[in-house]
C-alpha cells in the first residue's frame, strides 16, 4: 500500500499546481496550490499515508458528511421530508432549482440541503456548533480539532449567497431557527481544520457498518450507514458526481478545501488533499490520485 502511495505521488506531481484554489472565501486564497497530502487507515488499524497527510486544511463541505451523519442519528422523522435524495444537476450553491421545487433541496450535500440540515440539528441538540466539533474530535480521539474563526468570519462576510439560500429556505418555511444562527453554525463546521489522516480515521464508521473502531461506538445502524454511503456516491462531488464515481467508484464528499474523504466498505477509509479545484468545485489531484488508487489496487466498490 505504502509502494502505490509513492507512485500516485510520482504520478500526480506533474498536476500540482493545476486548477483554481477557493479564493471566493479569502482566507482559502492563500494556501499554496502545491500542497498534497494523502491517507489510509483501515478498520483494523494500518495506517499509510504520503506528502502532507499530517497537515490540517479546511474541510469545508466534507463537514456535510458530519452534520447529516447527526442529523440521522437524532432524525425525528422530518430529514427526509425537507431534503430529497436526489443529485442537484447543478453547482453546490446554485438557487434556482429551490425556486422550483419549493424550497426542497435536491440532497444534503449541496449548501441549500446542509443549511436545512444544520437547522435540524440546531433545533434536536441546541448547540449545533459545539456538537459537530465534538463528535468529529470523537471520531478521531484527537481534542485538537477545531474550527478556523479566521476562516468562519471570512465566509460570513462575503458569503452572500448562502445568506440567499437560508433565507430563501425560510421564505418556504424550510428553516425553522433564526436564520443567522443557522448560518453562523454552518460557516463555522465548514471552517473545521483536519488533516488526512484525521478525515480517513473520522471516516472508518462508514467502512464498518456504522461502528466506530476507535470508541467501539454505534455512531449509526448498518441500514443508516447503506444510506450514507449511497448518498456520498450519488451526490457528495458536486456536479461531477458521474464522473468521479466512474473514476473512482467509491462514495465519496469532497470541499473547495480541496480535500476528499472516500470510503471503502469493510476495508478502509481514504482521504485526500490538494487545493487546486477543478471548475466543479473537486480537488484536481486528488480526483487524479484516487483514480490511479483505485485503478493500481483494484479496489472499488464495483
Ligand atoms: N463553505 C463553502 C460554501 O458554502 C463550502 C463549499 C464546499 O466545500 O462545497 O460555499
């Protein structure tokens, strides 16, 4: 595994560098294109990882992942009446499908779905904020994850178009707290800092049906833990979603962070970092390198 690792970086090498990072947030603007890291934690433990694998980055929309995982697990019966499950056919923070379909988001994954979402969990548990951080430094058993203020106060000030979203979702009775509290919560867990290897190890739940090899905690049902990931491999990279799942063939969510956590059932959990952004919003490399992972291995879920 260590051997393919070194060969993907060999490979992708040349790609560093390509594609935009996220500078509509701007404090993103500054991390340096050249970055990659990559990871792999298995349900029993072996670790491998190469590049900058140990080095935090902002997860952005990998943080969806989370809240729904949340979400699901204190679901009163209303997640899935005010979200669909369907893939949005459009960009991640685009309003018009909203208009049409009445203030439903398409899924979860797209920024209208995980406002709706992160509403949800603000009504069940109250400090929506707080809990997200502390299950994902759970996840991981590693207390030093936190969020990026910098980074949340620079999206609450320029992020004009998810303010649109939240209150649009209010106008259709879709968001049910204060609209800045919402949106306050949701800027901040996308401002959560993790590194490779903290993402593959937050992941393994997911490769191990719904169990947490970490705490030896139930985080979600095996049947909940099928939904999740059905959901990351049908709507959790943006607009690209065919594409990557013909690449790659594992569900996966990826951030304009440029990271993206991918799962392998009953074997591993995998992440990858690199900020340069393909126009959809995925991570270049780190598509590239989780293809060549998949391909060199012949590991996927097909
Ligand atoms: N905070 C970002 C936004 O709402 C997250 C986008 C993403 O990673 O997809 O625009």
């Amino acid at each position: 595994m260590q051997q393919i690792l070194q060969e993907i970086y060999e490979e992708i090498r040349p790609l560093l560098g390509e594609g935009e990072v996220a500078s509509y947030i701007p404090q993103l603007a500054h991390i340096s294109p050249q970055k990659f890291g990559m990871a792999v934690i298995t349900i029993d433990g072996d670790c491998y990882s190469i590049g900058d694998a140990q080095e935090p980055f902002s997860i952005q929309s990998i943080s969806k992942l989370f809240t729904l995982t949340m979400a699901m697990q204190n679901d009163d019966g209303s997640l899935w009446k005010r979200t669909g499950r369907e893939p949005s056919g459009n960009a991640f923070n685009s309003l018009v499908q909203l208009e049409y379909e009445n203030g439903i988001p398409r899924n979860p994954f797209i920024n209208a779905g995980a406002l709706v979402v992160t509403d949800l969990i603000l009504t069940q548990l109250g400090n929506a904020k707080q809990a997200v951080l502390d299950f994902i430094c759970a996840l991981t058993d590693n207390l030093n994850i936190s969020f990026n203020l910098a980074v949340a106060q620079s999206e609450a000030s320029v992020g004009f178009r998810n303010k649109a979203l939240a209150y649009f979702l209010k106008s259709f009775g879709n968001i049910y707290n204060n609209v800045e509290s919402v949106l306050d919560a949701y800027f901040h867990h996308c401002s959560i800092e993790m590194s490779c290897l903290d993402l593959a190890k937050a992941s393994l739940y997911l490769a191990n049906k719904g169990l947490c090899p970490t705490t030896q905690q139930t985080i979600v049902t095996t049947r909940q833990t099928k939904y999740l990931n059905s959901l990351l491999l049908t709507c959790g990279t943006y607009d690209a979603v065919g594409d990557f799942a013909y690449r790659v063939g594992l569900p996966a969510k990826s951030g304009v962070g440029g990271g993206i956590l991918a799962v392998m059932p009953n074997k591993f959990g995998i992440c990858v970092w690199s900020p340069g952004l393909s126009p959809e919003g995925n991570s270049k490399a780190g598509t590239m390198a989780l293809d060549l992972f998949t391909t060199k291995t012949g590991i996927s879920i097909f």
